[in-house]
C-alpha cells in the first residue's frame, strides 16, 4: 500500500470490466452526442433544486491548485432576465452593425444569429458563469491560476449535467460582457465568462443541420 501522507485519503476507485468499460464509453459518447446548442426555448419552468444539482456538478471539475475560481450566477427573476436582454440587445446590435468582420458575419450565416435575443427572457433560468481572476486574502489581491482554463472545464461540466437533466442550453458570448457584472451587481474580482439559457427546448425547436469532426479527423494516436 502506498505511504498515508497527512492531508490524502484513500481513493475509493470504480471498478468496471473490460467489457462493461466498452459499453460505458460507447453509451456515454452516443449521449453527449446528442447535445446541442438551442436558441429557442419554452418559458416550462424548471425547478431550482435542478438548478443547483447542475451547479454543484460543475464545480466538481477539476482547478488550478484546487481554487475553484467560480462563481455560478443563476437568474430566474423576470426583471433582471430582462434588464440582461436589453443590455445584450444593445451591444449585439453594435456587433452585428459594424463591429463584427464580414468574415464572421458570414460565418455565422449558417446559424441564422441577429441581435435579437428572446431566449434571455424565455428561457427560466439564465447561468452566468463568472471567473474569479484573483481574491482578495487580509486586503490582498491573491492571483487564481489557470482561471480561464478551469472555468472553462467548469462549463463543459455544466452544459454536461444540463444535458443529462434533459434540459437545453446556450453558450452565449454577448460581447463586451461587462454589462452583466453591473446588473447582477458582482465584485470587481469576478468577470462574466459565459452566459447560459437553461430550460426546455420550444416546441418544434429546430438546430442547425451540423456534422462533427470524425475520430479521423480530430484525434491522432502515438
Ligand atoms: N455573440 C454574437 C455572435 C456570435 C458569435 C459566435 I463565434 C457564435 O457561434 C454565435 C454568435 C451572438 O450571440 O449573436
């Protein structure tokens, strides 16, 4: 048995066979496959209990030194969902009128995007992923490391347990987002990272006809 170091438990392992790990990964893949991105959303309430068990998933991923440089902002209030619509209407119309390159404009032809945005009142919950770049320890302002990539992994973690709750989502970059820290009235120490519709897909909602990259294309073994 390995040494006990003050500080370490014992890691309690799951045991799978060779075949039922196959079949775990095989399942697991044709479920997060079926993932996507929704833009239109029924107002069907969700309950905040499924709210918070999604939250308390993400923040199970895993974080520079274990700071878990997270704050999860979570909006049902009719008012501040929109306040928040109104603000992001605001500055897309600005990046849809000028500030976004033809380039980009054209890219996003496909997903049929303007600077309309209904679901910021539609969909029940809103998820405002803040990062924390630092703390403030005794006054001190303390640096967070790796808050970008451990917030994203954060994300992932939550559009992950968003789609195994059945539920949809969005991941929404209004930009510059800077506008939310003042509605939801955030400390200076935390920047709005993502903005996440929640809720359950409209009726007769439609997705955008998209293909993923194969095994081939996206992986190389050594
Ligand atoms: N933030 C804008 C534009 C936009 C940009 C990308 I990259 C997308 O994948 C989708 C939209 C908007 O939300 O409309």
């Amino acid at each position: 048995m390995a040494d006990s170091k003050e500080g370490f438990i014992p890691y309690e392992p799951l045991r799978f066979s060779e075949e039922e790990m196959k079949q775990r990964s095989e399942d697991f893949f044709h479920f997060m496959d079926k993932r996507r991105s929704l833009r239109v959303f029924s107002d069907q309430p969700v309950p905040k209990a499924v709210i918070e068990n999604i939250i308390r998933t993400a923040s199970t991923a895993p974080s520079g030194a274990h700071q878990q440089p997270w704050t999860f902002c979570a909006v049902s209030s009719v008012e501040i969902k929109s306040k928040i619509r109104e603000a992001a209407e605001k500055e897309e119309y600005e990046n849809y009128h000028g500030r976004m390159s033809d380039r980009w404009l054209k890219d996003l032809e496909p997903f049929g995007t303007d600077h309309i945005k209904p679901f910021l009142e539609i969909a029940p919950w809103l998820i405002i992923v803040m990062k924390r770049s630092y703390e403030f320890v005794d006054g001190e302002k303390k640096n967070n490391y790796y808050a970008t990539e451990s917030v994203g992994l954060a994300t992932g973690f939550l559009l992950a347990a968003i789609h195994n709750a059945g539920l949809v989502a969005l991941t929404h970059t209004p930009s510059p987002m800077n506008f939310l820290s003042k509605v939801l009235g955030r400390p200076e120490n935390e920047k709005p990272f993502l903005l996440i519709p929640v809720g359950f897909p409209a009726v007769d909602a439609t997705v955008p006809k998209l293909e993923r990259k194969t095994l081939e294309q996206m992986a190389v073994f050594y």
